[in-house]
C-alpha cells in the first residue's frame, strides 16, 4: 500500500508535467506556426532553425541544458528542477506541435482562401469562419498522437532527477521489489488509453463531413 | 455606359508575359463567353479581373468608375477593396465549396457576415437573417437543390456542389458572374445540368462572363464571344461573326479542333 501510494505520489508529477505542457505548448506552438508562416524573411528563418534544432536533438540533452545551462552561462542557476523540467518540455512541444499546425495550415487547398475573398470576406473572416476548422480537424490526429508521446517522455524528467514516477519505481527494484516497475506501466497505459479513446471520440465527431 | 469595361490590362509572371493588353467592354444583362485555346490566358483574365491575380498594366471600370488602376501605387483600404471585390461573382471550375458547412449554410454565410457591416444589424438582425435564408433557399430551388439545403458537399455529386457554388455566388448579387469553365470538371452527363442552370440566369438577364470549352453551349447562350490567343482578343463578335465566320486563321484551327 505504502508503494502504490509512493507510486501514485510519483505519477502525479507526470500528470502535473502533462497537463503543464499541454495547456502552454498549444498557444506557444501557435505563436512558433505564426512566426515560421511570417512574410517577414528574418523571422521566419529564425522561427524555422528554432524548431530545427529542437526537433533535432533529443529532449533529454534539453533537459539538462535548461537545467544548467542559465547558471554556468548566464550566473543565474535554474531555481527548481521542477521548473526546469517544465520549461524543457514546454519548448520541445511547443515545436512539434508548431510543425503540425503548420503542416495543417499549409493543407487548406488555395481555392478555400479564394473563394472566400470573392464572396467579400475579410482576412479575419476566412482564417476563423472557413480556415481555422478544417485545420483542427486535419490535426486532430497528429496531435493525439504527439499527446500520447508526450505522456511517455514525462518519465525522461527523471533524468534530471525530478522524482517522478519511474524514479519511485527504479527505488523500489533497487531494494529488490520488481512489481513497482509493472505497476508503473499500468499507469501509463490508462493513462494512454484515455487519451486514445477521447481524441477517437473527437475524431469522429470531426468526422461528419470528408474534406 | 458600359457596366464592365477592361483596358489595356497586362500580367506577366516573372518574366512571362500572360496577358498582352486586354480590351473588351460589356453592357448590363448582356453575356459573353471567352473561348481560346489552354494557355492562352482566360482563367488569368478572369482572376486579375477579380482581384485574385494584381495586374500589371491596365484599368478596369465598372458602372464608370475606376476600380482597378495598375499605376496607383496608393494602398486602397481593406473596406473599400471588399466593396469592390462584391461588384463581382466568381464560379470557380474546381468549386470550392466549404466542406464544413452544410448546402445552406455555404449560401448564407457569405452575406450573413457581409450584414455585420448594415447600420441596422444589431436592432434588425433577426429580420436580416431570415431574410438573407428565404433568399439562399429560393436560389437553391432555382439550381434544383431544395432537397440538399442540409447536406453537405461531400455528399453531393460534383453537378450539385457546382450548382450549390453558383447560389452561393448569386446570393451576393453581383452585377456581374464570371463562371472559369464550371464544367470541366465534370462529368459529361453532368455537365448539361449546370449548363441548364447558366441558360436559366441568362433568361434572367444575368450579366455573365463565362469561359467555356462547349462551343455550341456559347453559341447558344451568348450575346457576344471573345475568341483570346496567346494574351490578347483575336476576336470578339457575335457567336455568328466568331464562331461560323472567323477572321482569323487562329480562330479557325481552334475551331476546327473543338467541333
Ligand atoms: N501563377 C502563375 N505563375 C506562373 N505562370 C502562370 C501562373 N498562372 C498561369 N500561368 C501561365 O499563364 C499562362 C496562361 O494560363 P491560364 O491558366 O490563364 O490559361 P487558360 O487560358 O485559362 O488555359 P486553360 O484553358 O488550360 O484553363 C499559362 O502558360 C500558365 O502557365
Ligand atoms: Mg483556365
């Protein structure tokens, strides 16, 4: 009892890095698709080389670079692990899903922007009234599945020794208890499964017309 | 006066020049169909016309007045473009409908949006809507769809979604329609339906500009056909001046071709 209680202790950082980066990856990302979208060059070649380099090294190795990097460059040490972790995963998301936007954005056929123009509607109008639906619904995919990545790389915080779950559970095996490990599985695939029924669910709702 | 009258227009891109100094004019009610051979620059016209394509040299007029100046490098406000932008229709040949709204909706949400803008709206709204739904509706019945005004476009053959995309043009009541060959997309059997349907406007007095590949269908709609080759008019005259008496050799080997 007192191990599921330490295991639960554990998953609720994961849950809490979840639900974090969720709820500030998605604006971000959207702020990242605009920038990278820009007509102005620079900014768009910044933004671009951004997510470059965020998708192109592995989350752990950001990790440890937030969580080090403020205090031996810039003599102002990361205040938390926690925090570090937060803002590492932040970033990181907030590109993939800055690339999905876009993609998403980039598959709206001209002929939908077009038409709207000669029907009279203004910029505003076309991305909220004709745009904006159609890429929700082309990323609604993409993005469960990246939200599912996601609940599977909150383990990596333990890399920077915040104690989430699978650190709880690598403690435990360390005194010679293997369960702990299995448990801690479970945990993820609920949580896995949720997510998976929900965004079927979405799916389908989104469903009601063929693009 | 001439309620269209295009002068001099050019367009090139990059160093490809498409249109070669367009001239032409037309009266209310009357209906032209552009015929030319593929690259000779209809669907070109009909965009810079429309604003969907900047032009690069030339005017366009609409009732008299200047709607279109290649050489005014003023920046025209976003209002008073969209104004412009409304004295014209544009049925587009691949459709594009708005997949996420249903037939009746696709109609209406266009002058829905477009009455935010009425000194009225916020009192009148409710008369406003109803109004602008009795008019999509009665359109609809007149393309034959009243029985669709729920579904959605992919449920519907391309002749309908056609048919539903020029509703939803007329339900902005332009004065003038330009159709971009609103049946090569579609099957042959398919066709004649939307061409019944243009035949229809034409009874209606619709000022229509449409480019098409069905040379009998323009012989027997149009008042006046304007024949382009590589960027300009070769020919523009009634469909007996053009189309059984050409005076170019141009003319008559598309002609030729295509009968
Ligand atoms: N956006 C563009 N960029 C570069 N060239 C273009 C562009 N749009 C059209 N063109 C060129 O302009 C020429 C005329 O094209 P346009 O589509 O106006 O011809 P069209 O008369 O409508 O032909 P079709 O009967 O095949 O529809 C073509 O050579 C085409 O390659
Ligand atoms: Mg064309």
């Amino acid at each position: 009892m007192k191990i599921w209680l330490s295991l639960l202790e554990g998953f609720e950082f994961n849950l809490m890095l979840f639900g974090g980066t969720i709820v500030c990856a998605i604006p971000l990302g959207l702020l990242i698709t605009f920038c990278s979208m820009s007509k102005f060059k620079p900014l768009s070649v910044l933004s671009r080389i951004f997510v470059w380099i965020i998708r192109g090294t592995p989350l752990m190795l950001q990790l440890f670079v937030v969580l080090y990097v403020p205090g031996i460059v810039f003599g102002v040490p990361m205040k938390s692990r926690l925090l570090a972790a937060f803002i590492a995963f932040i970033i990181n998301y907030a590109a993939y899903f800055s690339e999905i936007y876009r993609g998403g954005i980039e598959s709206i056929p001209r002929g939908q922007y077009e038409a709207g123009q000669v029907l009279g509607l203004t910029k505003g109008q076309i991305f909220r009234k004709i745009v904006l639906f159609q890429v929700i619904k082309r990323i609604v995919p993409p993005m469960g599945n990246e939200i599912i990545t996601l609940v599977k790389d909150t383990s990596l915080a333990r890399t920077i020794a915040v104690s989430e779950i699978m650190m709880s559970a690598e403690n435990f095996s360390k005194q010679g208890i293997i369960w702990p490990l299995f448990s801690t599985g479970l945990f993820f695939l609920a949580m896995c499964g949720i997510l998976t029924l929900l965004f079927n669910k979405l799916e389908k709702k989104l469903d009601y017309y063929k693009a | 006066m001439s309620i269209l009258e295009v002068k001099d227009l050019y367009k090139s891109f990059g160093s490809t020049e498409v249109l070669k100094g367009i001239n032409f004019s037309m009266q209310k009610g009357e209906i032209i169909a552009i015929l030319g051979s593929s690259g000779s620059g209809k669907t070109t016209l009909l965009r810079c016309i429309n604003f969907l394509e900047r032009a690069t040299g030339g005017q366009i007029f609409v009732d008299g007045e200047c709607i279109f100046n290649a050489d005014e490098k003023k920046k025209i406000s976003a209002a008073e473009q969209r104004k412009r932008q409304l004295n014209f229709g544009l049925v587009f040949q691949s459709f594009n409908l708005f997949p996420q709204y249903s037939v009746l909706d696709n109609v209406t949400m266009p002058p829905k949006l477009l009455a935010k803008e009425r000194s009225d709206y916020k009192t009148n709204k409710k008369q406003i809507f109803a109004d602008i739904e009795e008019n999509a509706k009665m359109l609809l019945e007149r393309v034959g769809l009243s029985e669709k005004l729920s579904n959605y476009p992919c449920e519907l053959s391309g002749g309908q979604q056609q048919r539903v995309s020029i509703a939803r043009a007329l339900a902005l009541d332009p004065k003038i329609l330009f159709f971009d060959e609103p049946t090569s997309a579609l099957d042959p059997e398919l066709t004649n339906e939307i061409l019944k349907v243009i035949k229809d406007l034409a009874l209606k007095n619709t000022t229509m500009v449409i480019v098409t590949h069905e040379i009998e269908f323009a012989r027997n709609v149009a008042d006046r056909i304007i024949f382009m080759n590589e960027g300009v008019v070769l020919e523009d005259g009634t469909p007996e001046q053009v189309i059984d008496n050409p005076r170019n050799e141009r003319t008559r080997s598309f002609l030729a071709k295509m009968l």
